[in-house]
C-alpha cells in the first residue's frame, strides 16, 4: 500500500481543513459471524485522533473513516492543519457519516462517541451519535480475553493473534504530542506520522473484524447491538430485559411516514411513537419446569401468528415451546432468533 503518496504540504500559517482520500483497489473480506447479522447494512470504520483525552478542553484534529464502495475499500481522513479549523472538521464528518447504519471502532463507546458528541456540543453542532449504532470491538475482546488467550485487550494484540504486521510504531498518546509539534512548524513528516497512525488503525481494524468468526453468536449478539432490516426500514433494539416474567423491548425506527401506533395481541403488546421515533415490544412468558428440575420461561409459537421455527432441537421439548430463560440463563440465540421474525412482522403491518 502507499500512503504517503497522498499527503500534501500545507503552507505555513495556512488554517485548511484537509479532506484525504484514498481508494484501494483491495476486496474486503468480511467474517461470516458480521455478515449473519449485519449483511444489509452500510458500515463505517471510524477512529479519531484528538490534542488530548479531556473533551471539555481538548479537541478533534484527525477523524478516519473506511467505508466500502462497490465493494472496494475508501479510507477519508478529515485533518485539520490547526486545531481552530476543529468545527469544519466536524460538519464535514457529519455529512458522511450519518449515512451509515453501523459504526465499527475500537473503545469507541467510551472514548471516541461521547468525546465526539461533547465536541459537537461544544461547537454548538445539532448532532450527536447514536450509541446503538455502535459495534465497539472491545467490548466483545474484554469479554472472550480469556477464551482466545489474548495478552490484553489492544488492538495490536488481535493483529499478532491474526498475524497481521502494520508498518506505524506510534501510540494515540504520541499523536498527541506529535500535532502539538506540528502546529508550530507545519514539518510534514510529523503530519504523515500522524496521519499513517490513524491510517493503520483503520485499516487493520477492518482486517482484525476476522477475529469475529472465532467467536461464538451468543456473544456477539451480548455484545453488539441487534438491528432488523424490512421494507426499507432500519430497526434497532436499544434495550432488551426479561423482568417479572415477562420480556420487553425498547428500540428505535426512523420512517417519518409510520404514524403512532399502539397494538395489543393475545400473545404480545406493542406501542410505537413518531415524535421520538421509538417503540416497545412486550411479550409475557409462561413459567414452566423441565423435566432436569430446572425452572423456565417460555412461549408458545401457536399464540403467535406467523410461523417460526425454534435454534434449539431438543426432542424432549415440543416444537412450539421456545424457551426463553433457564433457571438465570437467558436464552440469547433464541430470543434474537425470534424477536428477528417478530420485528420485521410487526413493521411490514405498519408501513
């Protein structure tokens, strides 16, 4: 790959923001546990690179992006020459951005989105990024550390564990001081460190996604958000809890041409609202015993009127029993399994 090929010096005292563009003539390989869930939607790689970690007092200078386009890999970084072009960095990311139903980034729940979101605050920007668009990698990796015998949790731990190799030797902190730097005396080699740094990340980021198909669905679907797709709309499930014997959804649809809507079914209740975009499932379980002594709650498919056929195959149990909860397991791939069929039917009544 050739990076620095596309990096141009600026003037001296020049205040520009950089829009950099590069286009790989490279097919992206998508693990088969990403495209099980997420086949039809756009998905963008993003990862920034700040003047510091306080988002009250520092600011955004570097934000990447990878993107596919006719199947091939785009990476943009919106770079700013000095940190006072921060607010034109900022609308220009938006504009790309909010074109995406998938955002993947490593740490980005808790470092990346919120110091985002403060920064359009504090540029008095109407936007802000929605969390349950977020695939934060890291929040799965924490969770399987141990199973996939990772040293820790960095990103550059899964690329060894991948074997992948990047060519950048420089740490987010390092940028840090590296811009400082170069605002004062514009030297281009420091900017295309700083821009390589991000660059890789992105990059290797979009390689490490493999890591996903080592995997297991139960904990990926813990992990990252669950998003329905029907007559053209995106559904998102925000919230997901079984509570005193019942299971309730939460979660979000932007159709402005879907109206409020309230429904209430033998088997299930269900309550959408236009002014926020959101709506509620709820579903009452039956109690039950199995026959192992074990306490469940369950439903009954034949309350339900459209045809679903259970993940489990257990003998033991009919087929229009789906369980729902063991004893203080929940049955993870079974609810998603479900509510997958049951979301998309609700949504096609209603639109």
């Amino acid at each position: 790959m050739i990076y620095y090929n596309i990096f141009a010096e600026i003037p001296k005292g020049v205040d520009i923001l950089e829009i950099i563009e590069n286009n790989l003539k490279e097919i992206f390989n998508l693990p088969k546990n990403f495209v099980s869930f997420y086949k039809h939607m756009n998905f963008a790689i993003f990862d920034i690179e700040t003047t510091g970690l306080n988002p009250n007092d520092d600011q955004v200078i570097l934000i990447g992006l990878l993107y596919l386009e006719n199947g091939n890999i785009t990476i943009k970084q919106f770079f700013c020459n000095n940190r006072n072009e921060e607010l034109s960095l900022l609308k220009s990311f938006i504009k790309v951005i909010k074109h995406f139903d998938i955002l993947i980034n490593y740490n980005g729940n808790t470092f990346d989105i919120p110091f985002l979101n403060k920064r359009f605050l504090a540029n008095k920007i109407n936007y802000s990024i929605e969390s349950y668009k977020s695939i934060d990698i890291l929040k799965l990796i924490r969770k399987v550390q141990k199973n996939l015998n990772l040293k820790n949790c960095k990103l550059k731990s899964i690329e060894k564990y991948l074997g992948i190799h990047r060519n950048d030797t420089i740490s987010g902190k390092e940028s840090v001081s590296l811009y400082a730097q170069f605002e004062k005396n514009q030297n281009i080699q420091l900017k295309n460190t700083i821009l390589l740094h991000n660059y890789d990340d992105l990059y290797y980021l979009g390689k490490s996604l493999m890591i996903l198909d080592q995997i297991s669905h139960e904990q990926i679907i813990s992990c990252f958000p669950q998003v329905f797709y029907t007559n053209d709309n995106m559904i998102y499930v925000t919230n997901q809890i079984i509570k005193n014997g019942t299971l309730y959804l939460k979660g979000i649809c932007k159709n402005k041409n879907i109206d409020d809507y309230v429904a209430y079914e033998s088997s299930f209740s269900f309550e959408y609202t236009k002014e926020t975009n959101t709506f509620s499932i709820t579903i009452p379980l039956y109690k039950g015993r199995l026959s192992s002594g074990s306490q469940c709650l369950y439903i009954d498919t034949n309350d339900f009127s459209f045809l679903y056929s259970k993940v489990s195959l257990d003998a033991r149990i009919p087929k229009n029993i789906i369980l729902f909860k063991i004893d203080k397991k929940i049955q993870t791939i079974e609810i998603h399994s479900f509510i997958s069929i049951l979301i998309p039917y609700i949504f096609k009544k209603i639109t």
